[in-house]
C-alpha cells in the first residue's frame, strides 16, 4: 500500500491548548477548527480540544459537522449566516452568529424570540481596518445599543489585518477603535484576538480568546518559530522510499530535467506529490528529513512522487521520510515555497492516510 500518512499528535493539540490558556487565563477559549481544523481532520482534534470553551467555524457546514459528532459546547459561526433560511437551522443547534451587516439583523431580528430563548450570544463585528467583515467605527455603536435594546447579549468582537507584523500602524489604529467601541458599549463581552495577539497583547485578551494556527503548533510569525513559542506541531506528515537509483555526472532527475547531476549521486523516490498537497513551486531550496538528517528535494515535485539526494545516506525501500512534523517544520517548508504553513496545512488532499 502506498504510504502517505498524516499523523495527527492529540497530546500536542493539547499541550498547545494548554499554552493559550496559560497566556490568557482569565478568557475563554474559542477553538478555531474552521477548515476541517486547519487541515488536521476535525474528528480527531475535538478529541483532543474536549477542555476548550467553545469552537469557532467559518460556516454553518461546519457547526453542524460538529454538532453531528456529539459535542454540545458553544460554537460561534466567525462569518454569521449566509441567508436568512439558515437562522432556524442555527437557533435549533444552539449555534452562535457573528453579525457584519445589515442584512443580517434584519434575520437575527426575524428570528429574536427563538434565539433569545435558546440563550445564545450574538458576536458583533467591527471593521477597524481590515476592511473585510464588519460594521465601521460611526455605525457600530448603534447596532450594538440596538441589539442590547432587543435583549441580545452582545460580544464585541474583531479581527487584526497585522497581529504577526511587529509596529505595524493599522494595529493602533484598531486596538483604539475597539476600545472605544468596547468603552462606549460597556458593559459588554469583548473578543479580539486571534494567536498572534494572544502571544503579543496580554491586555486585550478581555473574555474569549480565538486561537488558531497557534493550537496546531505553527507559528503564526515568520521571525520566530514553533520552537521559540514553545507550542508542538500537531501533524507529522510521512511517506516512504518507493525507488532507489544511482545517476552518473550529466544525468537528469524528473519532469523538465530541471536538475542536472554534476557528480555520481543516489536518488530516492518518495511516495508524495503535489496530489497529496505537497507544495511544488518553491523558491528556495527544499529539505526533507530522513533518519534524523536533512537531505534535499531535486528537480520538480510530480503529482504523486518526490525525488531527494541521498547520496551519502545509508537507506532501503520503505524508509519513513518526514516532510514536515516535529523535525521540519512546516513553516520553513511553507517559507521555501513562498507561502504560510496555514495554507500548506489546510490543503492536504484526502489522499494521505490519517493515522
Ligand atoms: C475571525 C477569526 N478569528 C480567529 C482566527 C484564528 O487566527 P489564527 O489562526 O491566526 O490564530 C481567524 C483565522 O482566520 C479568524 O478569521
């Protein structure tokens, strides 16, 4: 059988839930497990999440994935309902909406008996910069009074564009924004920040905390790592040697014959490809780990195979090779290849195997 494997470690997912709730004691903890748990397969990380307060999703799908698989903690839908005929499906799962335009008052207001009934908070979103969801500084206010008028229990809530980016001038401008609003609609539950914050700003942890990235052992900066923040990445991902070859000086390695040998050297074929969502562009040179040591990839990733320089390894058919996980990290992998370990995280394919 073709061995691709996701290894998913539960104790890290823990630890790492453990070092939020260091960081923030005072604050709940909204688990972000969008995106099938950033890639790590959502069953097996609510197993591991079970001390957390509650999930926070991108959707509707989502939540009720959850739901379906038993777990009854608050889960907060990050970008509200998409239409209105989803509010019933919401209220009868105890889901709770963010909101970030009119619209969606207008159905939150539709169905307020309901939803008030069930006990559940509605999320308000500002827009202090991001300029993605939320309402604008001069209109949240009222929608807030509003809202707190018709009886909601509200929490204040925003997301920083630059949490990772040390001085940049947009997180003034939106740690003051939110103040303000918070100050201006007090008393009032309050939740702004994501991992980069929660490692940055202590202060504004306030009364829901939303890790992400930080919960899978990533690092949510490009200057310090996994490591340096003391969190454990969650998912080792493996495959194994399927071929061994020797190539003389002058010899080529896969599609385009991009690398060229300058010496006698042993290829090992690995069982992955951009097919199970290992990245094939690259920008710098890539490594992957076998038996402890780094040893390079060359010439093009291929859909299901990966050719690494073992010329001075001792190695056999079958030997594991780690292509991120505890020994290569996935950030660095992601940073060879010009992208995020968020990115390389949520698009594995299904075709590795889980384990
Ligand atoms: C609204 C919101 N909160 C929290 C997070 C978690 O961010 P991170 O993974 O950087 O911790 C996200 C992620 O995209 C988000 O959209």
């Amino acid at each position: 059988m073709r061995q691709a494997t996701v290894h998913i470690d539960r104790e890290a997912l823990q630890y790492n839930l453990n070092r939020v709730k260091q960081l923030a004691p005072t604050a709940k903890v909204v688990s972000m497990v969008k995106a099938n748990a950033y890639g790590h397969g959502i069953k097996d990380c609510l197993a591991a999440l079970s001390s957390t307060d509650a999930f926070g999703v991108a959707c509707l799908e989502e939540a009720l994935e959850i739901r379906a698989l038993g777990y009854a903690q608050p889960i907060t839908l990050i970008e509200g309902v998409f239409s209105e005929d989803e509010m019933n499906v919401v209220i009868n799962n105890n889901l709770e909406v963010i909101v970030h335009h009119q619209p969606q008052i207008k159905w939150l207001l539709a169905h307020k008996e309901l939803y008030l009934a069930k006990n559940l908070k509605v999320w308000v979103k500002l827009n202090s910069g991001m300029n993605r969801l939320g309402f604008k500084f001069a209109e949240i206010i009222d929608v807030i009074h509003l809202l707190k008028a018709e009886g909601f229990d509200c929490v204040l809530a925003m997301h920083f564009a630059n949490a990772d980016t040390e001085n940049h001038p947009l997180n003034e401008q939106q740690k003051n924004q939110f103040l303000q609003v918070k100050q201006a609609c007090s008393p009032i539950l309050a939740s702004c920040c994501n991992s980069a914050a929660i490692f940055k700003w202590p202060e504004l942890n306030f009364d829901f905390v939303r890790p992400g990235i930080m919960l899978y052992g990533a690092s949510p900066f490009a200057d310090l790592s996994a490591h340096d923040l003391d969190i454990r990445p969650v998912m080792t991902f493996t495959a194994e040697v399927i071929a061994l070859n020797t190539i003389q000086a002058g010899e080529s390695v896969g599609y385009g014959s991009t690398f060229i040998a300058d010496k006698i050297m042993n290829i090992a074929i690995v069982s992955i490809g951009y097919g199970d969502g290992y990245p094939r562009a690259f920008i710098q040179q890539n490594y992957v780990v076998i038996h402890g040591q780094k040893r390079c990839v060359i010439g093009r990733v291929a859909m299901d195979m990966i050719a690494i320089d073992v010329t001075d390894l001792e190695i056999t058919l079958g030997t594991e090779v780690e292509l991120w996980g505890k020994q290569r990290l996935v950030d660095d992998v992601a940073e060879a290849n010009g992208t995020i370990g968020y990115e390389l995280l949520c698009r594995l394919s299904n075709r590795p195997s889980r384990k």
